[in-house]
C-alpha cells in the first residue's frame, strides 16, 4: 500500500466531552455547596489563561461537571472595586499529533 493511499479519518467539527467530577465530603452535605456573603467584586478587567488537553482529533471540548450543584438567588449587598484584572480560564484542544505511518 502506498503512503498517498493511507486515509487518516479527521474528527474536524467535533466536539469531545470530558467530565469533572467533584470529590464527595465525609459528611453531610456531601457534595460542595454555594457559600454566597453578598459580596461581589469588581474588576477593571480580564486576562484569559489556556489550558490545552487532548480533544482525540476534535475541534472542540466540552467539560461537565458533576453532581451539579444549584445556589439559591444571590443578592448583591456590596461592590469591592480592585485595581488587579481578573482570571478566566479556558480550556482548549491541543492538535492532536497524525500517526507515524512506517515506511
């Protein structure tokens, strides 16, 4: 077989889903709560840090996390304003290396 006849499949558009899940506590509640004081902070702006995993040939990664946990409403009693950029954090698909083919 002839190198030019090897069809590698591509998973182009794909999305891969990975899931997250959370540590059961020892005691009752059991799962992670919301804890909310009615603070909210914030930021003049956001810096954005990637993280790449491996997506096995997709495009695109989904990440679940479970159990997943409800809080209740949030009501805003007070605005801390700080002078440092907050932190979003990405996750992105590495390109997934094409497999050596012997010769």
């Amino acid at each position: 077989m002839a190198d030019e006849d090897i069809v590698i499949p591509t998973k182009s558009g794909c999305t891969s889903t990975m899931t997250f899940t959370q540590s059961r506590l020892p005691t009752p509640p059991f799962w992670p709560q919301c804890s909310w004081n009615g603070t909210v902070t914030a930021y003049p702006s956001t810096v954005t840090v990637t993280g790449s995993v491996d997506c096995d040939g997709c495009t695109d990664v989904r990440i679940v996390q479970v159990p997943i946990v409800h809080c209740p409403v949030m009501i805003i009693s007070t605005v801390i304003r700080v002078s440092t950029p907050s932190t979003l954090y990405r996750t992105v698909c590495s390109a997934t290396p094409t497999p050596e083919v012997d010769a």
